[in-house]
C-alpha cells in the first residue's frame, strides 16, 4: 500500500468545492481545504504507485477548479 499527501492549487473561490467532490473518490482518505500556498490537501492510498498516479492525473486532475497538483508519496525511513 502507497500512501501520499496530494497538495493542490485551485481557482480563487474553488477550494471548498474541489475538496468536497474529491472527498468521495475511492483510495481518498481525506480532502481539507487549507489556507498558504496550496488551497486543499488530500490525503490518499493506492496499491502502488502507478494507481496512485492514474488516481492523480484520471481522477484529481480532472476536477473542474484545480490549476496544480504536487504529489508527495509519504517515505517510511
């Protein structure tokens, strides 16, 4: 199981929206809208990496309101 946190920058006013639609997605396991440079942070967990990236580029990336994702896998060292 691969875990990550997926920071997001969404259109001004967006944030509530795109965190509330990507909630519900399957392998979400939380989504806040935040304030700093990214709006929302989504917490999320895939098999592997590679559903983890078809999650981002698929599903995230595909949310009206979201101009930039940035995918950090958590490391366990």
């Amino acid at each position: 199981m691969v875990q990550a946190y997926i920071l997001i920058q969404t259109e001004v006013g967006k944030a509530a929206a795109v965190a509330g639609e990507i909630k519900d997605f399957q392998g979400v396991l939380s989504a806040e809208d935040v304030t700093g440079p990214y709006d929302v942070i989504v917490r999320a967990e895939a098999d592997n990496v590679d559903q983890l990236g078809k999650m981002v580029v698929a599903k995230i990336q595909n949310v009206e309101g979201i101009t930039r994702t940035l995918t950090c896998p958590v490391v366990h060292l």
